[in-house]
C-alpha cells in the first residue's frame, strides 16, 4: 500500500504420605511434568505456537491462532476446575439445579445446558468488556508502576496457590448469592451466572492472565471466544456430572497439586511481567538450544523434587526443604526459558548467494529517529521505521525471525534502518514521534524509498518471505 506520507515531513484432606515408597513419589512428580508442559503452551500460546512451527508456516499459524486460543483456554478452564474451591462445588450445586430429580435424562441435560450458559454470559461479558477497554492497554503497559502492581497481583495469586491464604468472597455475600436459583431452566442460568462468581477467586490464576491477554489484543471477537471456551471448560465437568450422574473422583491431594502447578505459573508470569521494566532479571537468558535445553533440564529436575507433587504438610523440615527448592529452581528456570524464546535469534550465517557482501553491507539497525531521518535525505537512501516496545510480543516475534533473517538483512543493506523504542509512552518524545508517523498500534513497521514516499506499512507480524517481497523494488 502506497501513501504520500514522507519521512522528511511527518485446605483437602489424605494429607499422608510418608508410607509411600519411592515408586509412587516418581510417578506423582512425572505426572506434574506432563502437567507443566501442557501448560506452559496455555501461558504462553504465541510462544509454544512460534517453536513449534517453522518460518514459512508461521503465517498459517497466525491463521490457527483463534482455535489454538480457544483450546488453551478450554484447557484452563478445566484445570481451574481441578482446584480446591471449584471442583467440591461440582455435586453440591448439580444437586441444587435439581438435574439429580430430573424426570428424564434430557431434562438433566437442558437444566445442566442452561447452568453452564449462565457461566458463559459472566465470563464471556467479562472478557468482550477487557476486548472494549483493550486501547487502555497499550499504555498502561508502559507504565513501570503498574507493570509492577500487575505482578504483585500475580504473586499474590501464586501465594493463595500454594496456601498462604484462602482467596474467597465474603460470607454474608456468599449466603446471599448461595439463595439465587430455583427451580426451573431460569433458575439454573442464574446458578450459574452465581456459581462463576463463587468460582472467581479460583479462576484468577488463568483468568487474570487471559483478561491481560485479550486487553493487548483489543479484539472483541477473540474475547467472546475465549471467554466461551474458557466457561465451557469450567462448566463441563457440572454438565456431565448433571446430565449423566457421572461419579467424580474423590478429592485428595492431587488436587493440591493442581494448586501448586498454578502457583509455580503464576511467579513465572510475574517475572515475565516484571522484566519488562526491570531488563536485567533476564539478563542471564541465552537464545541459544543448549542453554534453553540446560534450563528444561533443571526445570524437570525441580519438578522431580517435588515442586509439584509434594505437599507442604506431608512431612517434616526435610520435605518442606524439597519443596521449597523445587519450586525455586522450577520457577527460576522456567522463566529464563520462556525469556530466552523472547530473545531473537543469533545471527546465522549468511547464505552463498550474499556471503561475499562485506559485513557493512547487511542490515544494520539506528536508535535516533531524527539521525536516520537526516542520514536518508543525505545519502538518498530508503528508510524502514521499526516501532516496538518491551511488551510488545509481535515486536520481539519480528525480530525473531523476520530481522534476522540472513535473506532479509541482505536484500534490506541498501535501507537507513530505525528502531523506535515506544516502550515509555509517556515521554513526550516518543508520543511525537508516533504522530509524525501516525502509528496507532504496535507493532508498526513503515518503509519509504529515497523520495521519501511511504511504500508500505505492517501493524502485524509478517515471516520473512512476506517482508521480503514488500523490500522488492523499493529504491
């Protein structure tokens, strides 16, 4: 797309456990390393879909991404569903929406259909509403104070994970809210629209996380999506249990487990948060495959120590240690990894058809806008503006794989190359700079040719074939 814009111008009980032989102990902590994986790609969706795919299928992925959403998220709804404060609800209120009475089974399903709409209607309201205000994002991210109250609030989630205390409603509001219902297909809906609220202290550690989400991408349809995923995984096992009297497992100690796994996510989500102001927690991350192995390597090791599996009133100092250094590890480690898949890659070698192009004449990146600018109109050169931003992840996804990509840094030699960093969006400077170039969203890449005319512009994520061909023929 062309325009004549130009640069120069513009609490569970079977607590026991010591009986147990080692057997058991092993068993119970691989299968909270299964666990950990499956949820690493629910907390970081973009992530786990980016290396798992390969560049010129990243686009397809991108394509994918509402589905691959609305499973991560059905996924999060049910292990929400798995917590302590949740899953004893299960039969009590299919008891209370009478599907147990029902005089037909397809009577219980509909009386269960209609419990779990009215979880749907809270949630997904709630995440259209986080889709609406989503513009508010975009700068609230960029303000180190709230970064930090964000990852309070994670931490805060992670601590009542790992029982520090309980998170739940009021009493006198919960007796209030426990009246609503009645008998009937309306009553059931207004259940659930109650049981969600009930339910929301539990949800937080992947609700609060997914509203975030959603808020960045301010897209109103991915909300209703998510949201309705995210009830249906919630309510799922209150409609099987009401529409075919399913017999639930009895509750235990794997579900303090589950509490643990979200406890663990949580602190590696407050780092994530946290480094963005503060770069050098991430200091130490590599993108290299030997240090992202080291660091799964450890993070299992952790797992096997019972940052999962163990609880903290099975034993004595002894298991409280284990567990203590399980998580620890598990956490650091974590977070370096999921910190090194953010950094772009090192730069590979530079393939046969360009590998005698001097050093000076591949892509080289400016920091200082005006300077570039300048350095174009004296050397009648084109110019590619690149905005980006600490919590911009599209950003880094482009520096990824597109920027460095040895194709791309070849064909773009001939460009005057700038980095405008809008991570602080209040300083004056970068808002000017936004306006001259009407930058609306991040991630916004501009190119303009040596007249100075504005040739093409990207406010996504495009893999290298794409930009390749957007470079063809700008002089």
């Amino acid at each position: 797309m062309t325009a004549s814009t130009r640069f120069h111008g513009s609490a569970v009980a079977a607590p026991g456990g010591r009986r147990r032989g080692a057997r058991t102990d092993v068993r119970g902590a691989l299968g909270a390393l299964g666990a950990l994986a499956a949820l690493s790609a629910l907390a970081f969706p973009a992530t786990a879909l980016a290396a798992g795919e390969e560049k010129d299928l990243f686009t397809r992925g991108l394509e994918a991404g509402p589905l691959f959403a609305g499973l991560a998220a059905l996924g999060g709804g049910l292990l929400t569903c798995l917590t302590p404060c949740v899953y004893p609800m299960i039969a009590i209120t299919v008891s209370i929406f009478g599907a147990r009475e029902a005089k037909s089974r397809r009577e219980a399903m509909l009386l269960s259909t209609s419990f779990v709409l009215g979880i749907v209607v809270l949630f997904t309201t709630m995440l259209v509403a986080a889709a609406l205000s989503g513009s508010l994002f975009g700068a609230a991210l960029s303000n180190r104070w709230v970064i930090v109250g964000i990852a309070v609030v994670f931490i805060a989630l992670s601590l009542s994970m790992f029982g520090a205390f309980e998170m739940t409603l009021p009493d006198r509001l919960m007796q209030r809210l426990s009246q609503v219902g009645g008998i009937g297909y309306g009553g059931a809906f207004l259940l659930g629209l109650v049981s969600g609220l009930v339910a929301a202290p539990c949800t937080g550690p992947v609700l609060t996380g997914i509203i975030l989400w959603i808020g960045k991408t301010q897209s109103i349809g991915l909300g209703a999506l998510v949201g309705a995923t995210f009830s249906i995984g919630l309510g799922l096992p209150f409609w099987l249990v009401g529409t075919f009297a399913v017999a639930l497992p009895k509750g235990g100690k794997w579900m303090l487990g589950v509490k643990s796994f979200f406890g663990i996510v949580m602190l590696i989500v407050a780092l994530y948060f946290l480094k963005t102001s503060f770069p050098a927690l991430s200091a130490l991350a590599q993108p290299t495959t030997p240090f992202m192995v080291v660091m799964a390597g450890l993070v299992v090791v952790g797992v096997l120590l019972g940052a999962v599996h163990l609880s903290w009133d099975e034993g004595g100092a002894g298991v409280k240690i284990r567990k203590g250094l399980g998580i620890a590890l598990t956490v650091a480690c974590g977070f370096l990894l999921v910190a090194s898949l953010d950094l772009p890659r090192l730069a590979s070698p530079v393939p046969s058809a360009v590998a005698g192009e001097p050093a000076a004449q591949q892509l080289t990146w400016l920091h200082e806008e005006a300077a570039a600018v300048s350095k174009a109109k004296a050397e009648k050169r084109p110019l590619l503006v690149d905005f980006t931003a600490e919590w911009c992840g599209a950003c880094k996804q482009l520096d990824k794989d597109t920027f460095s990509d040895p194709r791309v840094m070849a064909k773009a030699a001939h460009f005057v190359a700038v980095k405008v960093d809008a991570t602080d969006d209040e300083d004056p400077q970068v808002d000017a700079v936004k306006g001259k170039y009407k930058v609306v969203g991040l991630p916004t890449v501009v190119l303009y040719d040596s007249t100075g005319a504005e040739r093409k512009r990207f406010n996504d994520f495009v893999g290298p074939e794409v930009f390749l061909a957007a470079l063809e023929g700008i002089q």
